[in-house]
C-alpha cells in the first residue's frame, strides 16, 4: 500500500510533529484506514476471518481499534473493491459486512484500469494473453466436459450469425476465450485470462470498428476459433496450444492499432 | 463492482423507498462511492486522466458530482487500493490525489487475500504458477541482460550461505523467481510471478518450518534453481521452461501440507 497519512483524519494511532525544526520530520505512519485494512488482512492470513463470516459493526470495529468510523469506512471499501468483504443493506438478519469470494470483477476492474493507463504496455499485454491462453487451451483439451464443450460451441454459432454487430461479435468473442479458460479448470487462470481479455475489450472493440473489410476479417476469426474448438474437442493440447497462439498473433496483426506480440 | 447501495449516504443521487408494500423493494443503484468510481474510471478510460495528473480537489469533486465528500474519499481509497491513485499528504504545491501507475503491490496484496481466503485453491495457485513461470524462465533465456544475470547470480549467493534462516532462504527463494520473471521483459507477466509467489510466501514458509531434514532439502534447492539459471545464462528456453516445471513440482512435493501440482 502506498503510504497516505491523512492530515484531518488524525485518531489516537496517529501522530503530530510536535517540533519546528526542519530535521524533525513527521514520523511516517500508515493511515487510518490503511491500519484498519492491515488488522482485517492480519484475521483473514492467520484463518481467523473465512469466507461467509460477518465483520463486527462498524462502529464497534472503529472502538476496538480505536480509529474513527469514517477510517474503517474506507478500509472496508477498499476491501470490497478487492472483492474480499461485501456489504449488504438493511437491519435485519442478513445485514452487515462479510467476508467473500469475489475475485473475478476485482481482477478484472483492476487489470482494465492499468491497461487504459498504459501501465502495462499493450503488447506485454497481448504476450502474456498468448502465454496465459495457450496454457489454457492446452488444459482444456485435457480436461473439457461436456457442459464446457455445448458452451463453447454456443458461442461460435453467436458470432456465425450473418447479421451480428461488430460489438456482439466482441462480446462473443471475449467470452468465448474466457470459457475456454473455464474449461482447463483452473479458476485462477480463468480469472486471470478473463481479465486480460476483457482490459482489451475497449481496444479491441475500436480496432474493429476501424477495419474497412470486415467480412474477411470475420470470416477468418471465424474458421480460427472452430479449429481451436476442434483441436479442444478432440483431445489434442498441443494442437490446442499452437492454434491458440497462432490466431492471438493474427488476429492482433490484422487490426489496426493493435500490436504485434 | 458489488452493489452496496449505503442507508447512511444518502445523497441526491440515491434513492429511499417511499412505499411500505412489501413488493416494492428500493431500486437497486451503485452507491456513492462506486458512482464516483465509476465517474473516475470513464475519465481514465477515455484518456482524459493519464498518470501524473492531479484529480481535482476532493471539495470540488463532490461538488461536481453533486456527492459527499465522504462518498468521494471512499472511492480514492478504493482506487488507491487498486495502485491507480496516489494521495500525497500537505497543503503545499505537490499536495493531492494524482493518478498512479503502482500495480504490483496492489495485484500482491489482492491475490494474497484470496488465496488466504481458498478462493482460489492452493493447488490451482501452484498449477498457475509452473504455467506463467515456464514462460518467463523461457523469455528470459531469449532476453536475459548481464544486470539481471548478476542480480540472480546475486540472490543464489544469499541462498548459498551456509548459515542462512529458513526465513531468509524463503525471501531469496521468492526474490530470485520474480527477477526470472522481470528478466523477461514483460511487466505485466513479473507482476503477475511476483504476486503468485508472493501469495504463497506465507505457506511456503510454513511449510519450510515443518521440514525436518532442512539440510538435504536446502541442497537440493539450491542446485535446481542453479540449473535454471544456467539455461537462462546459455540461453536455452525450452530447458529453462523444462527444469522450472520440474523445480516447483518437486519442491511442492517436497514440502509438507504443501499440494502436488
């Protein structure tokens, strides 16, 4: 975490530089809510938090910390931003702030953020979806089922439709990778896949707009995905693993603005 | 995002249900502080925020957006969280909330929570790690410079003295897989390595208390990540990729309550 300390959030944990001289700085401490988020984060690593469990009210929190409410406020939403803690409204029974199982959203949000930011490159971020998806498909051709396989299948025939928008096509597309992810069986890598495809939904969606022959290009995407489908469906993870990374190369190629990986 | 719509946080953009039948429950709306979340997320998204901009003053911001100040300093925290803004204390030229490109110790602390929390099985973590660390000891041995083969020959030094802690052998361990990672070039793959590994940091180490001939166990790590970095130094990938998969495998099998991947 970065270091914030909080000059009119100032509790009983923090600390005022009480001498003029220029070489006595301010002790640097963690803020408020960043000491909230450390106590919680130190329950949930040491197993005494679980999943499903409920966080103590919020104003009996800030006494037991001794920090103000507004200061567990924020750690708490910092935490449902990580999709670690989720509150539900009310003040009956089922009210309050519990522990959850939320990563895939977080993730996701966080990943299209830095993406839009430039913080990573796009062309790392197309390598490590070629690296991440080959994996995948590689898995899924191991491990599909049935289920996974009608799924996939499902999609295909979406972005086949003569008539789909190129916006639908994205859609179907950016699922259509994901699934593939579900598929291997690993929920981490799936989250991960999902959320690298979808950071470059926005860039992927403005080159297509921006391609003047696009019933080539989809023609192509098209016969693409059914041969990784194929290469899945039949069991073979090396072929899987090679028509994965071919069609990623090609496709980011054929659009404009997109790198090459 | 999750939706959390806050009884106490009524601003003008929130709605009370007026009526006491039963069927008419509150609309469901994004919160405030989500609602200015979002506000900030299409501002980075169209490119109108970039990092090292200041966002405007947190009184202005609830102005603006018609919020609390409250609601506003909820969701800077929030996106603090995610390493996307950076709030830098004092009153002077300098003082703010700006936009931040701080994404790995954000992305360690997120997956550090969820693997705690099993929402990700501890098996599914160590599957993903061989995966996306077979390529990056691939990439480094493509793209490896004399700095970072002199900062792993570095940290197997540290590892190589006889006298070293299982704690400070654990550190050097996760220090030297992450610089493989970063040796690849790809930031977004190092950050991802680095949170892995860094999200195993605290079972690992756990395990590392449990071994009862810490001796042979040290040595036989010490000589497998010495085989890593000979095929990255020679330039050997596919070795590289090779000898990776078959360190983790074996060291998970090796360590107790640790799962074989």
């Amino acid at each position: 975490m970065v270091d914030t300390p909080n000059a009119d959030e100032v509790g009983p944990l923090s600390v005022r530089a009480a001498c003029a001289d220029a070489a006595w700085r301010p002790v640097t401490r963690a803020s408020t809510h960043e000491l909230v988020i450390d106590a919680i984060e130190d329950q949930i690593m040491s197993g005494t938090l679980t999943v499903g469990d409920l966080l103590p009210p919020e104003r009996e929190l800030a006494a037991r910390l001794q920090v103000s409410r507004a200061g567990v406020r924020e750690a708490i939403r910092v935490l449902e931003g990580h999709g670690v803690l989720r509150s539900d409204v009310g003040s009956g029974r089922g009210a309050g702030t519990f522990v959850a199982a939320l990563p895939s959203a977080a993730l996701e949000r966080f990943l299209r953020l830095h993406v839009a930011l430039s913080n990573f490159r796009i062309q790392e971020v197309v390598e490590a979806r070629i690296m991440l998806e080959q994996a995948s498909a590689a898995l899924a051709a191991e491990r599909a089922d049935a289920d996974a396989l009608a799924e996939l299948e499902r999609l295909l025939a979406v972005m086949d439709d003569p008539e789909v928008s190129r916006e639908a096509f994205n859609d179907a597309d950016t699922a259509f990778h994901v699934a593939i992810a579900r598929a291997g069986g690993n929920s981490l890598f799936s989250d991960m896949t999902g959320a690298i495809r979808g950071s470059l939904r926005v860039p992927i969606l403005a080159a297509f707009t921006k391609v003047t022959d696009w019933e080539t290009m989809v023609q192509s995407l098209r016969a693409q995905h059914r041969g990784i489908l194929e290469a899945i469906s039949s069991g073979q993870p090396e072929e899987a693993r090679r028509r994965t990374a071919e069609h990623i190369r090609s496709a980011s190629a054929a659009l404009p603005d997109m790198p090459e990986a």
